[in-house]
C-alpha cells in the first residue's frame, strides 16, 4: 500500500472545514470521501470510490447497523404512537420540577439503562425531550447530556456491550487470559479516566455546579429570548397522546435483559417489536394496521441517521486505504517512552477515532498496534489498555458525525452542526482533565 503520509489527513480536513461551511453533514463527509478517493486513484477514482461504497453496503457490519439502526426509530415511533413516553414524561414531571431536577433525572436515567448506548441515547432523548421543553433548557443541552453519559456508563460497567467488547479487545491482545478477562477490566476501571470524568462533568452540569459556557450558554439565552414564540407554537400543537408510563418502561427493561442474556442488542430489539403489538393491540391503542405504519414510518424517520453514519464509514475505510492510522500511530512510535504512552496513546485514539467516524474499528486497530508497544517499552498495560478504551469514548463523544452524536441529534430533534458548537467546547473540560490525568498517571505508574 503507497504511503501517503501527511497527505492521507486531506479528507478528514476537507470535512471538518465543509461542514461548518455547508452545515450539511452528509455532503460534507461524502465530499472528503471523493477527495480521498481522488488521491488513491487518480482521474478515475469514480469506479474504484463506488467499490468502497457498495463494499461498505454489502458489509455484515453495515447490514447490522441498518436494522438495529432502524428498528430503534420504530420503537421509539410506537413508544410515541401508544402514549407511553408521554405517560412516562408525566410520571419524570412529578420529579422535574425545574432545570437542575430535569437535567438531573435525564442523567440518571442514562445511567440505569447502562446496556447500551444506542438504547440509552434514543430512549433518554424521546422521554426527557418533552420535560427539557417545559423549563426551557436547549434540547442541544438534553443531546449533550445523553450523549457524554450513555457510552461513558457502558464503557465502565462490564457486562455492557462496550464493556464485553472492551474484555475481548484485552484477551486478544494478550494482556490477559481468556478466563481473567473480567477481573483485568476490573482492574482497568481506576484508569479510565476519561469516563468517569465525562459522569462526573455530566452530573456537574446538570446540577448547574459547572457553569455552561460558549455556544451553549448562547442556546440557552437564545431559547429564552424566543420564550413566548415557542409558547404560542406550543399550544397551537396537537396533544399527544398519554397511556400508561408502563407502555414505555416494560419494552425498554425488556430490550435491556435479552441484550445482557444474548449479548446481541438486535435480538432485543426484534422481541420488543413483538412484544409491543402483544402489549398494545389489547389495550386498543393501536390497531395492526397502525402498528404496522407506524414501525415503517420510525424505521423511514432513521434514513438520515444512516445516511450520515454510512458516509462515515465510507470515510473510515478511504482513510484506511491512505494509510491515516498508520501514519498518526507511526509518526508518535518515535517519541514514546513508557511515561509518555499513556497520554500518547489517549490523544491519537481520540484523535484518529474522530478522523474516522468510527470509534470501535480504531480501538480494534490500536489495541494491536499500542499495545506491544507498552510491551517493549516495559510501560503499564493496563494503564495504556484504559487509555486507549477511555480514547474510544472521547471520540464518540467528540465526534459530531459518529453514529452516538447522530443518534442524540436525532432523538432530540437537533442538527449536527449544533451539537459540534455547542456541545463539543463542554466535552473539553473533561478531555483536558484526562489528559493530564494521563499524563501524570505514567509517570507515577508507567
């Protein structure tokens, strides 16, 4: 493969100044596809980009992300046609009583649905929505809050699917065998410091301890000032429909435990689909006929969603064909010592997993390669494994056309765009934080 070396950073710099130009998204990581297609082959990039294209379509992982992808927006439609979330937002009113209670009951509630984060973002996002709406908070603020929270409990709880897949990142690259693979990820949680900050931060904000700032604070006088407008709007809107909170609350405990008995998310969410006629067609809420309209119309409601996060994974394999990985992870190899990997390592994984768009597949690729570094250098693997795993929930966070950012906008009913603005200068507080926390752990412990 032709090293491209600095060159091979072009696309991902080609969408980040696009999207703020454009604040369109798709077009604007499908443009840096093309430039990166461009690069690899020339006047005739057309045929081999639509390669990567039809290969990134016809891939196991992609035909997965579409039906978990679009069989969530059907669940949160039917959550929405029954009642059940607005049952469920009348029983969270009796606890909001104002911002800081709100807020803190959406972080909570992130943290009890510690599963998954897929889950915990669209569920969180379609419940509190409405809650945020009544004290006038940003539902910018509502996609911040879910997001840094949802993959952050994941990352640390083992029996997540971030947690499984984190166990098998460190059996497969030999820090552990297969049968101590729990209790080494145990041994990782006091290092990972990049999520337990993001909680931390999280709560802060929520509880109005960290002031907002930035772009952020901008949403929030901007919402304020147009008070009576949305007021006006507000009533004009039909009502929504109420059942019993229970219509939202059993479906998502349901999800929750087949996901922890299967380990398969998709499993989860293909019985709740059942379940919910079982649940709802007795009660009259619905008929089949409607039922059914309306798993089409949530599955229909996702296309944007997949249309951004396919875009990103077309970018993540243009990005691998240059060689990007490689040349970040190969330029830093000569500067490493074992007290500087740690934070070395956090800051690459970040930075190469928001390059790519794609937060697992890196970890998958640094793990390897960052590893037997530390290995060689005589460092501390664990302390290096946390920082790579702490760097793949930094990205997700950070990373404002990711699959977890696009599913907070979505749920929330926010661009892209907005989020990047005002979401990602709140995200710094935690990063820089962690950075020096890494920074001093490998000097301590490296």
């Amino acid at each position: 493969m032709e090293n491209f070396g600095i060159l091979s950073l072009l696309p991902v710099a080609v969408v980040i100044v696009l999207v703020f130009f454009t604040r369109r998204t798709t077009v604007s990581l499908l443009a840096g596809t093309i430039v990166g297609a461009a690069l690899l082959y020339g006047t005739g990039f057309a045929k081999p980009w639509l390669d990567v294209v039809y290969g990134v379509m016809g891939s196991d992982l992609w035909i997965w992300l579409v039906l978990v992808c679009g069989f969530f927006g059907s669940l949160v439609a039917l959550f929405e046609a029954s009642g059940g979330i607005m049952g469920f937002t009348g029983i969270a009113a009796r606890f909001c009583k104002g911002e800081r209670r709100t807020l803190l009951g959406a972080w909570l509630l992130d943290v009890v649905i510690f599963v998954d984060d897929w889950l915990s973002i669209l569920s969180v996002g379609a419940a509190m929505r409405q809650a945020t709406d009544r004290f006038r908070i940003p539902r910018e603020m509502l996609a911040f809050l879910s997001n840094a929270t949802a993959s952050s409990v994941c990352v640390i709880v083992p029996t997540s699917t971030w947690g499984v897949f984190m166990i098998s990142q460190l059996v497969s690259t030999g820090i552990c065998p297969a049968e101590a693979g729990m209790t080494t990820f145990l041994k990782t949680l006091p290092f990972l410091f990049y999520p337990l900050l993001a909680l931390l931060c999280g709560l802060l904000y929520a509880i109005g301890v960290l002031p907002r700032f930035g772009p952020m604070k901008k949403a929030y006088a901007d919402l304020r000032s147009k008070e009576e407008i949305r007021e006006t709007a507000a009533k004009e809107e039909p009502e929504a429909k109420r059942s019993s909170a229970l219509n939202f609350i059993i479906p998502v405990a349901l999800i929750t435990a087949i996901t922890i008995a299967t380990g398969e998310i998709l499993y989860g969410t293909l019985a709740c689909l059942v379940f919910c006629a079982i649940l709802y067609l007795p009660q009259r809420l619905m008929g089949p006929g409607e039922y059914l309209n309306t798993i089409l119309s949530g599955f229909k409601d996702m296309v944007g969603v997949l249309f951004i996060v396919t875009s990103a994974f077309i970018l993540r394999d243009i990005n691998a064909l240059l060689g990007m990985p490689d040349y970040v992870i190969g330029a830093a190899k000569a500067a490493m010592s074992p007290q500087v990997l740690p934070v070395a390592a956090f800051l690459i994984v970040t930075a190469l997993g928001v390059a790519a768009g794609n937060f697992w597949g890196i970890c998958a690729i640094a793990f390897p390669v960052i590893i037997p570094i530390a290995q060689a250098l005589d460092g501390n693997l664990l302390l290096t494994a946390a920082a790579i795993i702490s760097a793949t929930a930094a990205a997700s966070h950070i990373c404002f056309y990711g699959s977890e950012s696009t599913l907070a906008c979505s749920a929330t009913q926010i661009d892209n765009v907005r989020y990047a603005q005002t979401a990602i200068p709140m995200l710094m507080v935690p990063l820089i934080l962690s950075t020096l926390f890494f920074l001093g752990a490998g000097f301590l412990f490296g």
